[in-house]
C-alpha cells in the first residue's frame, strides 16, 4: 500500500476504473494476497514495491499484471502525465 490513495481518482480521470487496497483488504495482508485478490478480480496492480513483480516472476503465473512506478516523488501531480503517456 506504497502510492497514494490520491491514485484512485488520477487513474479513473485516465479512464481506468480503480480501487486502492486500504479500501478494499487489510493493511497488514501479505503482498501474495493482495496479488490473489487482484487475480481473482482481473485486475493490474500499480505500485511502487519491487516485491510484486518479483513474486509474479518466480511464481510463472499470467496474471494479474503488474505496473511498477519508481521514482523519488510518487504524487499522481508528479507521475500522472508520465503515466499517462506511457500507458495512452
């Protein structure tokens, strides 16, 4: 639960319907969990932690896709137009 819940809107203003997990499952779940309720759902998760590319990896599982954002400030002000671009 690295980015922001400010996402939510920044996402769903590119068209993308989105939820953040804080309001959906426990703060405390596993990273492996948070990737089953994604599956379960279709959904993409898109995150700044290195973890969940990194599960998906060695599990060989097709899904759910994963986004992984890096950089030093993660605002949707900041990385929204990269975002954006990269996912137009």
């Amino acid at each position: 639960m690295n980015l922001s819940p400010g996402w939510v809107e920044a996402l769903q203003a590119m068209g993308f319907e989105s939820v953040h997990w804080s309001s959906v499952g426990d703060p405390r779940a596993s990273d492996r969990e948070l990737l089953e309720h994604a599956r379960a759902r279709g959904y993409v998760v898109f995150t700044n932690d290195l973890d969940f590319g990194t599960i998906l990896a060695a599990s060989a599982a097709a899904s759910p896709s994963v986004i992984q954002v890096r950089a030093a400030d993660l605002t949707p002000i900041r990385l929204e137009p990269l975002v954006r671009a990269a996912l137009g």
